[in-house]
C-alpha cells in the first residue's frame, strides 16, 4: 500500500497541540460534572482524592508503558528516540510517590494506594497503547507522553489551587512538587521535541493526529467513568 513520504511543512507540534485544545475542550465543556477535575469547584473531597488516586495509578501504569517502548526501541536500533525515553522514564520514575503524599491528610494510606485499581477507561489506554506501539512503533507512547506533560501544564494547576484552598495545601503539595519538577525538567518542550523527531513525512503526521484523537477519546470514557463513580457513590 502507498504511503505518502510528503516531508512536513509545517511544525507537527503547533497542528497536534492545537488538535489536542480542541479535543479536550470539547470533552469539559460536554461534561460540566467535571468541573472539579479542572479546579473549578473544590467542594468534593472525594473526587479529588480519585482523581489523585487514578493519577498515581497511571503513572505507574504509564512507567510500564515507557519501558515497553524502550524494548521496541532497542530491539528496531532507534538509539537516539531510546535514549530521549530512557531519560525521560528516569526523570519521572518515583513521582507517584509525591502524589502518596497527598492522599494521607485525606485519609487514604500506602497500604490503600497499593491496594487501588485503575478504572476500566485506564486499563484501555494502556492496553491499546501496547497495541499501538506493537502496530506503528514508538509514535503512539511519544504521542501520549507529549499529551500527558501538555495537559498536565495547562489543567493541573488548576486543581492544585482549588485542592490546596478547599482542603488545604497539604493535600496538594506533592502534586505541586511534581509540576514544578516537570517545569524544570521542561518536559513538555523536550517530549514536544522527541515526538517532532519522529514525525517526518505527512503520513507521520496523519499518524500521530490519529492516536491523539484516541487518546481524547479515552479521555472522555475516563472523565465519564470518574463521573459514573461519583454519582455511584454520592447516591
């Protein structure tokens, strides 16, 4: 089958990041129960220690994910993008645990975090991201990897200052913490940089704006079953 080898003309970056404000928006403004979800409404302590939960349960799961791609990585001789990953699953190796510190003033403990299970809508992501890697090889992680700093510098904050004001600041500070270091560290720039490396034909790029779509997507099922739950249990 053809595949157009049109070298891109245009930064892959911008076009994604524009496609990814879209999506999400459409997601929150479809769903306005997520308002907590993005800083707006600090009056449901149990949806914000979730939300904290799922967080730390990802990544976790996402480390996984990032060590499955580097397999690939190595086993197809692409040194350079192994290398960007590698340094990247370092840096964010053990960030879960700063998140463990969060959920403790609100009454959670090690024992609760181990003992959590993912919702369904992340099972799914990760799932289908092996599967993806397996089909298109380390585009799709360098995709998601991108999406979760992008969104990560643009929505989180938002939570943290409506969790430090509602509940107090020691229910966010280690999600604090691990924004600042992601600042430092310039993920997003450096994992934008990474993705950019792998995208160099049109068809490269039609590429990635498909796993981004399905990353949305899953995002919308995730923010869905957050929102199942809470219902479930506020009734």
């Amino acid at each position: 089958m053809y595949e157009d080898q049109t070298v891109v003309s245009e930064d892959p970056i911008l076009r994604l990041a524009s496609c990814a404000e879209a999506g999400v928006e459409a997601v929150l403004a479809a769903l306005p129960e997520t308002a907590p979800m993005q800083g707006e409404d600090g009056d449901s302590r149990a949806l914000y220690a979730r939300i904290v939960m799922q967080d730390i349960l990802r990544i976790r799961l996402n480390n996984h994910l990032d060590a499955y791609c580097l397999q690939h990585l190595m086993r197809t001789g692409h040194t350079e993008a192994a290398r960007q990953l590698l340094t990247y699953l370092y840096e964010e190796f053990g960030h879960d645990e700063l998140l463990v510190e969060d959920l403790l003033p609100l009454g959670f403990t090690r024992t609760d975090v181990d003992a959590a299970a993912p919702l369904f809508s992340t099972e799914l992501m990760i799932a289908y991201l092996k599967f993806a890697i397996d089909v298109d090889g380390a585009l799709p992680d360098f995709v998601w990897n991108w999406f979760v700093e992008w969104y990560s510098a643009r929505y989180n904050p938002q939570i943290v200052k409506a969790a430090s004001a509602a509940f107090g600041t020691g229910t966010a500070r280690g999600t604090k913490a691990h924004l600042v270091i992601d600042d430092e560290l310039d993920h997003e720039q450096r994992m934008g940089a990474a993705l950019r490396s792998l995208i160099v034909t049109d068809e490269d790029l039609r590429k990635a704006e498909f796993y981004l779509g399905r990353i949305v997507r899953l995002l919308d099922l995730y923010c869905r079953e957050m929102i199942s739950v809470e219902a479930a249990v506020g009734s």
